[in-house]
C-alpha cells in the first residue's frame, strides 16, 4: 500500500496562468504526478489517504477547478476502488500537534505519517522532501539529482 500526499493531486490538476513558465522542478513534478494519477485510476496498486489530505487538496484546487469540476474529481477520488480513505481521531491529531518541533513538519504531514505507522505503511506518494527525514518512510517518486 502507498499513502497518498495531497501535493499528487494538486501538482497534477493545477494549472499555472496563461503564458506563465513553470520551473524545471515544477515541471517535473507535474509530469511525475499525472503519471502516478494515471496509475492511481488504473488501480495498479493500493493506496490509502485521510480526509486531512482530502480536505487540503480540496483548498488549494478551489481556485482552480470549477465547482462542477471539483465535484466531479472529488466523487472520482472517494468511489476510487483502490483508494482506502481514513479518517483521523481527535487523539491522533492532537498527537500530531504535540510532535510539531520534534519534527519539524506541520500538524497534517504528520498525522498522515502516524496513520502510516500505524497501518504499516512505508512509502508515500509525494513531492515534501521533509518525510526524507524518517529513515522508515520512502518518498516516491525519486527526485532526481539536480533538484535536490
């Protein structure tokens, strides 16, 4: 099983301005996670995600999707087959707060990797270099050398 960041989704289905041009890296990242969607909606593997990530993908692609199409994608990502989605305690949460300078990450990031260890997962689909820093977790997909 592979945890799902909320940056996959994003990098994927947002769209910069009209003749604006991306960076290298963003660019990158942007091809990177319309393939991993693709693999996704194949159902090629198992994924899991909570309705933290949800609920950030659904912020920050407001502005960038028509309400129809944001609906659209959201009932698509929900009924997805191969997505296991996971909703997070007050108490894991809290925990998660409470782990924010020992870890160096916002509360969201590391609820999803508390749910990760908690379900025994080891890699996650994500462009955040900071889960880098958990020696048990392996980011996917690799970034290349030149973007580090």
């Amino acid at each position: 099983m592979i945890y799902l960041d909320a940056n996959i989704f994003v990098y994927a289905y947002f769209k910069p301005k009209k003749g604006k041009i991306l960076p290298d890296k963003i660019q990158w990242c942007k091809k990177e996670a319309k393939e991993i969607i693709k693999k996704i909606n194949e159902e090629e593997n198992t994924y899991c995600i909570s309705l933290i990530q949800i609920s950030e993908v659904v912020n920050l692609l407001k502005n960038a999707m028509s309400w129809e199409d944001l609906q659209q994608f959201m009932m698509g990502l929900l009924s997805n087959k191969s997505i296991e989605t996971v909703e997070i305690s007050k108490l894991m949460y809290f925990n998660a707060v409470s782990k924010i300078s020992e870890y160096n990450m916002d509360s969201n990031d590391i609820s999803a990797y508390l749910l990760m260890k908690e379900k025994e997962i080891n890699q996650i689909y994500t462009f955040d270099r900071h889960y880098d820093n958990l020696p048990e977790i392996k980011c996917l997909p690799e970034l290349p050398e030149k973007f580090k």
